[in-house]
C-alpha cells in the first residue's frame, strides 16, 4: 500500500517549537525559583492552559475584556520566562521577588481560569424602548360606492357541444353508475369553467 504524503504547514511547525521552548523556559525558571520536581513541569502547563482559554474567550464572540485581560496576563509570565532564562538572571540566585511571583503564579492561575471558564459571555439585556405613540390619521370623507356591475350574462353553449356532452354525461353514468360534476365534465370536454358550468345547467 501506498503511504499517504504528510503535508507539514509551516506555520503549525513553528507554534510547535514556539509552543516547545516556552515550555522549557518556564520550566527551568520554575526550578530555579524552587519548585522542583513536577511543580516544575506543572508551571508552564498552567500558563499555557490559561493562554488557551483566553483565546477561546476572545473566539467566543462575548465580552473580550476578561479574555484580553488574562490573555495579557499568561503572555505575560511566558514572555518573562523566556527573557529570564536568556541570560539576563543568574538561575543559580533567584531574586526574592520573583520566588514569591512563581509561588503565588498558580492562585492567580487558578482564578484566571474559573473567571474565564465559569463567567457570562452573553450580552447585557437592554431594556425594551417603548412603543411609539400611535400617530391620528386625518378623517377622510366618505366615498360613495360604486355601483355593483351587472351580472354578466349566461355563456352561449353551441348545441352540438350540448349533444357531445350529453353523450359523455352517459357514458360516464354507465361506467360509474354516478351522472358526471362539473370538473369531470370540463376535464373531457376541455373547456373553460364558465363553459362547463352552462353545460351542466342544460344536462340537468
């Protein structure tokens, strides 16, 4: 069997190794200031997982200003990470300060999340505007009615066609025991209703 060709988009491969060495970046800030161990590799997935819902907040189509918010935030504390770690801070002397930021990034981590998660993006109800005062039309005067046309007179029915239609009236008496309507009866003559109507009239 063939193997299907792997197509690689460019731009997934570079999120990948993006993605990649932030992670390693806030790991070994993580460890530096401390957290040893699995609270180490847990740092960076908690500032990922809080960028992600940011994102999906800001897709979501709702209030944007929480999902800017923590989206700045996490890229934050990503972007510090990468620059710490650049050679700018000794790893072997981490300030006091920035143990007590990466002890406290997991409360903060916490509570992005739940807000990001768990609030409204629905949009505040707006009360409804009243309704337009209805407007008075100026009476008109009254209008004399028209009078009703006359009635047209009867449809003119030549006598041959009253003689083949009597005919088919017969036949179909005879077939169905029933004498023929109207709608059948224009069906086989093929005629206008006003027509078939005036032909019924004289077979009755």
């Amino acid at each position: 069997m063939r193997s299907l060709p792997v197509r690689l988009d460019a731009v997934l491969v570079q999120a990948l190794i993006a993605a990649a060495l932030s992670f390693a970046h806030l790991h070994d800030l993580a460890a530096a200031a401390g957290q040893d161990g699995w609270k180490a590799w847990a740092y960076p997935v908690s500032v990922d997982l809080l960028l992600v819902a940011a994102w999906r907040r800001l897709r979501s189509g709702g209030s944007k200003a929480a999902g800017w918010c923590w989206f700045l935030v996490a890229l934050t504390a990503s972007l510090g990470a990468n620059i710490a770690t650049a050679g700018l801070l000794d790893l072997n002397a981490v300030p006091a300060w920035l143990r007590i930021l990466v002890a406290g990034w997991p409360a903060v981590a916490f509570l992005g999340g739940t807000l990001l998660a768990h609030g409204s993006t629905a949009e505040p109800e707006t009360a409804p505007s009243p309704a337009p005062a209805p407007v008075p039309t100026p009476e008109r005067p009254a209008v004399e009615a028209a009078p009703e046309p006359a009635p047209s007179p009867a449809t003119p029915v030549p006598p041959a066609l009253v003689t083949h239609a009597r005919k088919v009236a017969d036949d179909h008496r005879a077939r169905t025991g029933t004498p023929i309507d109207t709608p059948t009866l224009r069906a086989r003559l093929g005629v206008p209703l006003p027509l078939a109507e005036a032909i019924a009239a004289q077979l009755t």
